[in-house]
C-alpha cells in the first residue's frame, strides 16, 4: 500500500536507527506534539529502539485530552436538554466530566448521537427540523476546516436548528507556552504533520528563532518517526534552530490555502483554557459574530461552569510533558480505559492510554531487543 507499507519497513528502520546513534553525542530532550505520533511510538517501541541520549517527551497534541472540564461538562449540560439532538465525533463521548460523560448522558435517554462528519450532523438537522442539533466541534486545525464548512453549508440550507459547541485548540501557542514555562527541559520538537497540511509551518519558525530549538514536522508511520528523531537530532548536534520538513511527501510551507480560507471565514482566534494546563493567549478558534447564529455557547444558556480536576489525576503534568503515565500513582489503578480519572487514559490518542495499551502494567519495563522491534515493523 503506498505511503504505508514503506513507512513500516523493518530494513529502513534498522538504518535510521543505526544513524540516529551515529549522529548522538549528547543527551537530548525531545517533544513530539501530537498524540497519534506518541502511539505510534509507543506501539512500535521506538524508544526502545533509540539511544538511551534520547528521551522522548510526550505533548499536549491530543484535542480530546485538552479540552477543558467546563467545557464537557457545558456539553453535557446541553445534551441534556430537552429537544437536542447532541452529535459528536465517538472519542469525546468518553471523556469525563466532572460528574459522569456523554454515554452516561445517553444510557439516561438524551438523545446523543456518534457521528463521523459534521456533514452528518447538518443532515440531521435537515431530517429534525423541530429538534435543535449540535455538534461538539473539537479538535487542533486539523478538524477546522470541515468543521467551518458545516456551519456555512447550514447557513447555505437555511437551517436554523443547527449549532456547533466549538472548542477548538492551536498548536503553535500551545508550544509557546510549553517553551516559556520555568519547568520546560525541551530542546527539540516533532510538529504534527497533519496540523501542518492545513495551516504550513510558517508560524513556527519564529518560535524556533525565538526560543533556539529546531522544529521538524513530522508524519504518524514509525519511519516517519525515526526520520522526524534523526532530522531533529542533527539540527541539535549542529547547532542549527530551524523548521525541518520531514513530511514533505504532504506538507507545504503556506499549508492549504483553500483550507485556511474556509476556516477563517467562519472562525477567528480567541485565549483558549487547556485542560490541565490552563489559559493559553490567543491559543483557540471560535465563531465569527457573522455566524453567531450557529454558536450554540450562545444559544443555550447553561450557567457559568467552574469545576476542579481530581486530585489523583496528574494529566496536567503529563499533558506538559513533566511527567510520563506510569509516574502517577492512580495509572492502572483508580485509572483505567474503563473508568478514566482523566481524558488522556480514555481518549485514542491520550499518552495514558497507549502507555496502558502497549507497556506492561505496574512493572519494570525490560529493555526490548532492537530485534523484536525490528519485526514488529514488518
């Protein structure tokens, strides 16, 4: 299959890893931002497979995980009001709220629906016109653009029972904020590619100047990975801070235009809450006065929702990249898939949970040979 089977190559693999040692002087931190890239990492043991200089730092880069309590507690509250047709992507239905979540919501009879497209939530409102549909729009600017587009084909369909609840997070500010934070130990990062097919990478190249650590847009395939480890490392070992462009087999400089376009019609940047992070300036996209209509943080009126984070849950300090899953002492034990304390061990692509999935549980993890890992590529 193209662009899959030759990204999962045991004999490439084997090369690049051999020239990420080569290449390694020192001891390097580095973050991949986005969460599939931590799964595929975890998966594939490739970490195991890098030098022990290597230490791999795991980001905010999954939507679900940092979208804030208030804000799922705020959908809940709409999901379960009467008359709503509540539809969202099936990763968020999961997640908790302070209280319980959006499957809870539905076992109680709210009518909550999964979709795969916020096309499908505009067409069941074209189907329920006495009911008032809303789709929780989260998600990096990966999401953005077809998330925009339902607004304006609804607008376009005249559909006034259509709204979207958006929560929408930015990749750039968020790293921003991870560099000027006191407890930041990162010297390098892996930008996740699919952020960068639609908006390009130009806004990260200031913060590479800025901050002195090179930035490589990476893709989710573990040769991607390594080839995003090994660029990264050779920037650091030279010296160099600037934007790499490993991805380039689907990511421009200037991104799609026609996606931008589509997105900045509908959506403008506002300060953003993190879960477990905080506020983040400028950090978040949400609805244009223009389409205000659509806005269902508008329409319904919930109250101000203020809640706090369970005590044992860590995914503030995990989300930063401060500490990794199985330092936190609920990981495995009050905290699991099946009863989450936080959205990164129930989302898909949540650290917790890919820590849970592919490392053992409560153990010493024993060094896997490059061997084992080798085959599991092939």
């Amino acid at each position: 299959m193209k662009y899959i089977d030759e990204y999962r190559n045991s004999h490439s693999a084997k090369i690049l890893a051999a020239q990420i040692r080569k290449v390694t002087s020192k001891s390097w931190n580095i973050m991949e931002v986005c969460g599939g890239q931590t799964h595929t990492i975890l998966k594939y043991s490739i970490d195991e497979l890098l030098p022990k200089e290597i230490n791999l730092i795991h980001g905010p880069g999954c939507p679900v995980c940092v979208t804030p309590l208030e804000m799922i507690d705020k959908a809940i509250a709409i999901a379960s009001t009467k008359g709503v047709i509540f539809t969202s992507f099936g990763d968020m239905l999961r997640v908790p709220g302070s209280q319980l979540d959006l499957l809870t919501v539905k076992a109680n009879g709210g009518n909550v629906r999964m979709v795969y497209s916020p096309m499908d939530a505009v067409k069941i409102a074209e189907q329920n016109p006495t009911k008032n549909i809303v789709f929780f729009s989260v998600g990096f600017e990966t999401t953005a653009p077809a998330n925009a587009m339902s607004v304006i084909e609804a607008h376009r369909r005249g559909l006034k029972n259509y709204s979207i609840l958006c929560s929408h997070v930015l990749v750039p500010p968020a790293i921003d904020a991870l560099l000027s934070s006191t407890n930041s130990s990162i010297q390098g990062f892996l930008a996740a590619g699919h952020v960068c097919t639609v908006m390009g990478y130009e806004e990260y190249i200031p913060l590479a100047e800025k901050y002195k650590v090179p930035i490589v847009v990476t893709g989710f395939e573990p040769i991607d990975i390594l080839q995003g480890v090994l660029n990264c490392v050779t920037l650091l070992e030279s010296g160099k801070f600037e934007v790499s462009n490993q991805y380039n087999r689907v990511v421009k400089r200037e991104g799609n235009s026609e996606a931008k376009k589509v997105i900045f019609e509908v959506f403008e940047t506002t300060d953003r809450k993190w879960r477990g992070i905080g506020n983040i300036p400028k950090s978040g996209y949400k609805i244009k006065e223009k389409y205000s209509m659509f806005d269902a943080g508008n329409i319904f009126d919930v109250g101000n929702i203020e809640v706090s984070e369970s005590p044992l849950c860590i995914a503030g300090e995990i989300l930063q990249g401060i500490k990794k899953p199985m330092e936190c002492s609920a990981f495995g034990k009050e905290c699991t898939p099946e009863h989450p304390l936080g959205a990164p061990m129930v989302s898909t692509e949540g650290a917790c949970a890919a820590y849970f999935h592919y490392k053992k549980l409560n153990t010493v993890i024993p060094a896997i040979s490059e061997k084992a890992i080798v085959n599991s590529l092939s």
